[in-house]
C-alpha cells in the first residue's frame, strides 16, 4: 500500500519520510537508509514548495541512528544536511570533501569522542 502511494504522491517527502520510519520500526534498517538516501537524492528534482520538507527526512534520519546506537553515522548523516547529499563513500565512510575545513575537524573531534 506504501509503494502505491509513492507512486502516486512521488514528491511527497513526508510520505517518503513515514516509510522509512515504517521500514526502520520493521528492523529493516538498510532498507530504511535506501529510502531516505533516494528519496533526499530525487528531491532535488522536486518543486520548491516540496523540497521544504526535506529537513523533515535529514531530522529523522538522524534520530533514527541515534536510537539505533549508531552515533557516528547519525553523525555522518547530519553532516550532510548542508550538502543536501550523503556525504558517504560506497564503503560508509564520511567523505569530507568540499566542507570547511573547521566543521570537518568539529566532527572529527565528535566523532572520536563518541569512539
């Protein structure tokens, strides 16, 4: 039922936004990401007026991963909300390219604290 209401309501954020809390509360977290990481991504094409709610996938993308444990990818994901992109690596990694260099070692120094 989820999928046929994406597919009607493609730029609906806040839709995309509750199915991939549907998936994460299902334990399917990987596939709770993918839905956040390709909804964010397709969002560029988005009017506007739709594009707004983007802050609403970043914030709960965010949460979810605190919850789940995993501070530094919640980190990690936080960090691109400037960038409107996942700022991952295929191998998970943070890529830090193109952010100021003060804010980079900002994370660094939270991202060792929280190891």
């Amino acid at each position: 039922m989820a999928k046929g209401l994406l597919k009607k309501f493609r730029t609906s954020l806040l839709l995309w936004n509750g199915y991939a809390q549907i998936e994460w509360r299902a334990g399917s977290t990987d596939s709770a990401r993918n839905v956040f990481s390709t909804a964010l991504g397709m969002s560029a094409d988005f009017p506007e007026a739709n594009r707004q709610d983007a802050i609403f996938l970043w914030r709960t993308w965010v949460w979810e991963e605190l919850m789940h444990g995993d501070t530094s990818r919640a980190i990690r994901v936080l960090l691109s909300i400037n960038a409107g992109t996942l700022l991952l690596d295929g191998d998970d990694r943070l890529n830090l390219q193109g952010l100021p260099s003060a804010l980079v070692l900002k994370a660094r120094r939270v991202s060792v604290s929280t190891n």
